[in-house]
C-alpha cells in the first residue's frame, strides 16, 4: 500500500454501504489471529451480523464509525468510539474495533485512525477514552506512542481465535 489511506466518519446515511467492505476487514483480521471478539474461522454471515448491530448503533447516535480507505477506495482498516451511556458518564468513551487488513498494515493507517478517534471525540465533548488490547500485541506500541496510559492487565480475559487464552491490557487518555 504506497498510498495514504483517505479517512472519514460513516454516517447513518452511509453506513449500510460499508457493512460488506467492513466484514472483508473483520474476518481478513481475525483470519491473520487478532483477538477481537470472534473465533477463528468466523462465518462471513456472522461478520455481516455484527456489523449490521453496528450500523444500528451508528445511526441510534451510540457510535462514531471510522474507516480509512486506500486510494481505490476499498477499506482496508477501521475504528469506532462507543459513547459511554450511563447519566454519569457523559465525558466518557470506549474506542472498539480498532482493525486493519493484515495487507495495510506498518503504513501508518492505525495511526491516522487514532487521531481521528482522538479528533471525533472532542467534537462530542468526550473527554475521556478507555480502550483495551491483547497484552504483549503490536497494537500496545501504538496506543503507547500514541500517549494513552496503561492502567494494568487482565490474566486471561479472552480466547485468541485459535482458543488459547489471552491476557488484556486496559488503557485510557485524556483529551
């Protein structure tokens, strides 16, 4: 991928448009061994459902859905901010669902990702950012560099897609 990756927020009006590029990088990734919620091999019905929640939430307002597309304009990674719901925690977001397709990878697209997020989140006067990511991943590196805050590990929190259990790592920012 020699090209910068063009990124943009999905609108309610846009989103059923993206849901079957969006399922591509979903099973690309947990094909390559992300842990992100799903088992190795993931059913493309599965990953279309999943997406298809999302595009509910994006147009409930509950989400902000990112993707960056490659100068072809095919997506090749995403991320969303899932707006805290509770009265008490309106300052307050979670960062889901950070993938890249394994082929865009080492180009800087979940970097521009980030800062996106980062962007969108004060547009809606979110404040504070929690994420979480496999313990030891590459995707620790960025949200260090990135300057968030590890706040401490989980031991086996999740399965990775092969079954083996994985620890997690818990992060947040200020903005």
């Amino acid at each position: 991928m020699n090209d910068m990756p063009t990124l943009r927020r999905i609108t309610a009006d846009d989103v059923d448009d993206c849901v079957e590029a969006l399922a591509d990088v979903l099973i690309d990734c947990v094909e390559g061994g992300a842990s992100v919620s799903f088992m190795h091999p993931l059913s493309r019905d599965k990953a279309l459902g999943f997406w298809r929640g999302v595009a509910d939430g994006v147009r409930r307002g509950e989400r902000a859905l990112l993707v960056a597309e490659n100068g072809a304009g095919q997506v090749v990674g995403t991320v969303q901010l899932v707006f805290a719901r509770p009265e008490n925690q309106p300052h307050r977001a979670d960062v889901a669902k950070m993938l890249v397709r394994r082929d865009a990878r080492r180009h800087g697209v979940a970097q521009r990702l980030m800062a996106a997020v980062d962007a969108v989140a004060r547009e809606e006067g979110r404040t504070v950012l929690v994420l979480d990511t496999v313990t030891g991943s590459d995707a620790e590196r960025l949200y260090r560099r990135a300057g968030w805050t590890r706040v401490g590990d989980v031991p086996d929190y999740a399965l990775m897609p092969d079954g083996t259990l994985c620890s997690t790592t818990l992060y947040y920012r200020h903005l």
